[in-house]
C-alpha cells in the first residue's frame, strides 16, 4: 500500500531527489526552505517530519546533509533509486573509515527493488580477492540486524571497520571473521566486534554483480 502524500510533500520530495543528482549531497534546510519559498525552517521541518513519519525518507539529525530517500520515495517520483557513497572500507587489516561526501551512485534495476536501506563502499586491500572484491572496488552493502554463516559483511571493530566473511562454525574458534586470500589470519569474534550490514553486490565493468 502506498503512502499518502500532499503535493507540497512530494515537491519537497522532486527538490531532494534533484539536489543530490545535480549537486552530488542532500540539501540544507536554508537550500530547501530558499526552493521551496517559504520563510522559516519550521515549515521545511514539518514537511520533512511528515515524510519521515511516513517512511519516504530517512534523517540523521547530528549530521548535516544526512537526507536519504527510501524505496517508497523513489516510487512516488518514479524515479531510479541512489545509493549514498559513504565512505572506504578496509579489505585487510581493519581501517578508520572515512567519510567521502558529494558522491552518490544511480542503483540497477534489480539493485533498484530491494527494500532495504542501502549504502556503496570503496574497497581498500585484497584479503576478499578469492569472493570477486578486489582493491579498489565498489560494494553495495545492505543494512541487517540478523546474520548467517558464511555471508560477506561489514565489520566494525572498536572505531574501525572492515569487510570479511562471517563464519560461525562448531569448531574453535567457533565465530569468526575469515578473509578471503590465504595471506590473512582468521580474526576471531570478541565484545569489541559489531556487524553493520551484509555485502551483497561489487561492482564489475559498470555492472552489479553478487557478492557469493
């Protein structure tokens, strides 16, 4: 069932959506309030408010030009879906993340129906060589909540993060991250280790190919 939506909602919408594409990150509230031509912030807040209530986006209101628009969004304005290009991530020895603005990624079309919250990382290093993730390569990771053995993930580690497979096996060391190239140890699984999401596509010569 599709949400319900005022045309001012939705022009918010179209002027989020052609922020992104022609500058590359969201827009600031004084950007929206200035095309939307209206006074205060107040009222890009309520508009916003309300499309978040309603799932059509998605905020972080401790960082600036956080907007990301969901599924249901892209629907209403018939649209193809972007991916947001957060940052770098470590194939190897766990990295600092870094953040990369003002770079977003127009999804496939069957990248384009999944339903979930979707992000692109770069990859640095070559422990995921032999599951098709080379250095330098982009990966589109899926947000998740639940696991299983054997998918491709994105790990935080204390403040850093890295990509490797999850295993949880009967035999010591029973949960743990295994790369993929024999040159890296196994890392086994401790407090400190928090799974983000599930690598499900790289891309490979302008095509989206799935991560096995």
């Amino acid at each position: 069932m599709k949400k319900s939506t005022t045309p001012r909602q939705k022009e918010l919408l179209q002027i989020i959506y052609d922020y992104i594409i022609n500058e590359g990150y969201p827009p600031t509230f004084d950007e929206m309030r200035e095309r939307l031509k209206v006074v205060s912030n107040q009222s890009v807040i309520d508009l916003l408010n309300k499309l978040e209530k309603n799932r059509i986006i998605k905020r972080n209101e401790n960082i600036a030009r956080s907007i990301a628009i969901l599924p249901i969004g892209y629907e209403m304005l018939g649209k193809p879906p972007l991916a947001p290009f957060l940052g770098v991530s470590s194939a190897g020895a766990p990295i600092n993340s870094i953040e990369i603005t003002g770079e977003w990624q127009t999804l496939s079309s069957d990248i384009a129906k999944l339903k979930d919250e979707v992000f692109i990382l770069k990859v640095s290093g070559d422990s995921m060589i032999n599951s098709g993730i080379d250095d330098g390569d982009l990966v589109l990771v899926k947000t998740e909540k639940e696991f299983v053995s054997g998918n491709v993930v994105l790990v935080q580690i204390n403040d850093e993060v890295t990509i490797k497979r999850f295993i949880s096996d009967d035999n010591p060391p029973y949960i743990y991250l295994k790369p993929e190239n024999p040159k890296y140890d196994i890392i086994p699984a401790t407090d400190k280790m928090t799974l983000k999401g599930k690598v499900i596509s790289v891309l490979k010569e302008s095509y989206w190919r799935p991560v096995s």
